[in-house]
C-alpha cells in the first residue's frame, strides 16, 4: 500500500508557480522589446526615384512659359457696314498684295446711298454756281450806281469851278453860285455812299459764297463716304503677305465691324508667352529668352510685358533673333526661358516636387553605401525652372531624392533597394 508524501505535492506546486512566473516575465519583457522597436524601414525601388547630386557653381534663374509664335505685323480686315458675303475670293494660306480682292460683299442701300450722294453734290454744285452768278449780278449793279454817281460828281465839280470863276467876275449870282456849292456837296456824299455799298456787298457776296461752298463741301464728303462704303463691298488686303484665316462663309449676312479675314506678314515672327502671374514680376524688358519650337532653339529678347493679368497670366512679346527653324509658321506652339538672372558660384540641386522659394523643406539624403535615404532639413533659397539654390543643410556631392515624399511623411529614413 502507497503512502501519500505531502512534500512532493507541495513541490510540484511550487514549480508550477515558477513556471508561471517565468512565462509572465518572459511575456512582459518581450512586449517591452517589441514596443520600443522603430518600425520597419518602406522599401523603395531606386529605378523610381528622382535622384539628383548637390553641385557647387554658377546656377541660372530662369521662368519657364508656354505661348505661340504670331506674326509682328498682322491685320483684321472689317466690314465696312452691314453686308452680305457674295463670293470669297481667295482662301487661307494665299500670297495677297495690298490691292488683291479678298472677298465680294453686297448691300442695296450702300449702292442706293452713293447715287443719292452723287445727285446731292450735283445739286449742290448747281446751286453755287447759280448763287455766283446772282451775286455778280448784283455787284454789278452796285458797280454801276457807283459809277453814275462818280460820274455826277465830277461833272458838278467842273461846273463848280466854273462857277467860282463868274461869280469872282461877276457874271452869275451869288445865289446860283451857293447852289452849285450844295449839289456839289451832295453828289459828293453820294459818292462815297456808293463806294461803301460796293466794299459791303463785297463783304456780303463773300459770306454768302461761302455758305454755299460749305454745303458743297458737306455733300461732297458725303459722297468721299459712301464712295468708300462702296469701295469696301470689294475687300482688299490692304498689305502685302499671307491671308491667315477668313471667318466667314458666302451667303453669310454680317454686321457692320464683324471680323471678315486677317492677313499677316509670316516672315517676321515674334513669340507670345503666357507667363504666370507670381513668376511675372521678375520679368523685364531686355532679358535674354530661349525659345523652342520643338524643331529647333532660337535666341530672342523680352521686347514687351503686358500690364495686365488674364487667365492668372501675363503676355510677354519676345522679339526673336537668328535664322528660324524648318517648319517655323504662325500659331506654332512654343516653349519659352526667360533668363532672370546668373548666381555664381552658389549651391544647387535639381528643383524637389512641390518645393517653394525661400523656404524651409524636408529632403531625403541618400547613402549608397548603405541603401538608405535619411530626411534632412534644408533651406532653399532662389528657384529656377529646373533648379534651386541650397542655402545651408546639404553640402556639394550629396545625393537627395527630388521625388514627391509626400507618402514617407511619417518616417525619418527609407531604404532603397
């Protein structure tokens, strides 16, 4: 018969505690471990990443910008007055001289308006002549009293002198004499009467004259008027060149001022920009410009900047220089760098996604010894199209992811496989 041994029982207990506890302890010192571990480093594949060297050296500021080329001289041609589009001439991509006909226009009352302007000035004209010819008339007539009175005057001035002879001699009375002396007198003021007469007809005859004139006048440009309102149905080009685009169709009724063509001078092109409103205010006349035609570069300068901002952009003119690319016409699209200014012997490195001028920002540095990029601060100073200047936090060789990082945000380090 088995005897029970209590000790045994006790032991096997007290083991089973220390097992216990040596588990807990275990349990507790692993969850410590495991809690101060720092998450596992993002893989990332090299072959996606942007990364670009730190250079030390002259780095150009430079704004980057879309337009067109557009021809220096171009000009819409307009519809003289409301008009219907008869027949169109010539079609785009035409040589034209000043002089070619475009296209013909038609409209009955600008033909009815020019014979009631040319029957206006007939009119007027006949009344000109007839007013000269009343006029001279009359200054006739007013030359003829002038003339009988003269004519009286020195007839009663010789009988007068006659007079004071016989009276000295006593031939006549004196009454008769003092007689003479008054008609005398009066044919005298007679005279200067009529002579005032003629001077104010003059004067007169002038005025009247010229009011006709004046209504001639105003007739005749009338008619110079609706001439030319004739003259524009047939529509020229006015210069010499290529006609670009013609914006209307035959049978088409348009308005007075409606656009009908444009023509242009294709040998002579400058290039349009549209600049970014916050990148525009470094812009100035006379700064050097590369432009691409996708074909071919062409050197040209900033000849104009529009004061105003459309569409958050603003125009710059750029007079092109040098020989032109194959394919160079008007419309072509192009690409445009305007050169700000030249920083010498500065820090850079290619321009990070999203990164801002004179600002604070995060980068990866990478190590490829051992695969890893860790986030540095850096200070950026001037940006150009491409490029950016480092003020402090990197030095020359080091390699920084330029990529967007936006999605490692929560980690100090990633490895780059």
């Amino acid at each position: 018969m088995d005897i029970a041994n209590p000790m045994l029982k006790i032991r096997k207990q007290r083991r089973t505690r220390l097992i216990g506890a040596a588990v807990a302890v275990t349990v507790a010192v692993l969850a410590v471990v495991v809690s101060r571990l720092a998450p596992a480093l993002p893989q990332v594949e090299r072959a996606s990443l942007w990364i670009d060297t730190v250079q030390s050296g002259d780095m150009l500021r430079e704004v980057n910008a879309t337009g067109t080329l557009v021809p220096r001289e171009s000009r819409w041609l307009a519809a003289a007055t409301s008009a219907q589009i008869e027949r169109i001439l010539v079609w785009p991509g035409t040589q034209v001289e000043p002089d070619t006909v475009l296209m013909q226009l038609s409209n009955p009352e600008v033909e009815d308006s020019l014979r009631n302007a040319q029957a206006q000035v007939a009119a007027a004209e006949a009344d000109v002549a007839a007013k000269q010819a009343e006029l001279t008339s009359q200054l006739l007539d007013t030359r003829s009293a002038l003339s009988k009175a003269s004519s009286d005057y020195a007839s009663a001035k010789v009988k007068a002198d006659a007079d004071t002879k016989a009276v000295q001699a006593k031939v006549i009375p004196r009454v008769q004499y003092e007689q003479g002396q008054i008609a005398l007198t009066q044919l005298q003021a007679l005279e200067q009467i009529e002579k005032q007469r003629v001077d104010a007809f003059a004067a007169t005859m002038k005025a009247q004259m010229d009011a006709v004139r004046a209504k001639l006048q105003q007739q005749r440009s009338n008619l110079q008027l609706r001439q030319r309102q004739a003259e524009a149905l047939n529509v020229k080009a006015g210069i010499h060149g290529v006609l670009q685009e013609v914006a209307v169709q035959e049978g088409a009724q348009v308005a007075s001022g409606a656009n009908l063509a444009r023509v242009a001078r294709p040998e002579v092109l400058i290039a349009r920009l549209q600049v970014p409103e916050v990148q525009a205010k470094d812009v100035a006349i006379g700064m050097q410009v590369g432009v691409d035609t996708h074909n071919g570069l062409i050197d040209g300068k900033v000849e104009r900047i529009d004061p105003a901002v459309r569409n958050g952009s603003v125009q710059v003119d750029v007079a092109l220089s040098g020989s032109m690319p194959a394919g160079v016409r008007p419309d072509l699209s192009v690409d445009g760098r305007i050169r700000i200014a030249r920083l010498d012997k500065v820090l850079s490195v290619g321009r990070p996604a999203l990164a801002r001028p004179e600002s604070d920002i995060g980068l990866f540095r990478f190590d490829p010894s051992s695969g890893t990029a860790t986030r540095v601060p850096v200070r950026v100073g001037a940006a150009s199209v491409d490029r950016i200047q480092i003020m402090h936090g990197l030095k020359p060789g080091d390699q920084v992811i330029l990529s967007d990082s936006s999605q490692w945000d929560k980690y100090n380090a990633i490895r780059v496989r």
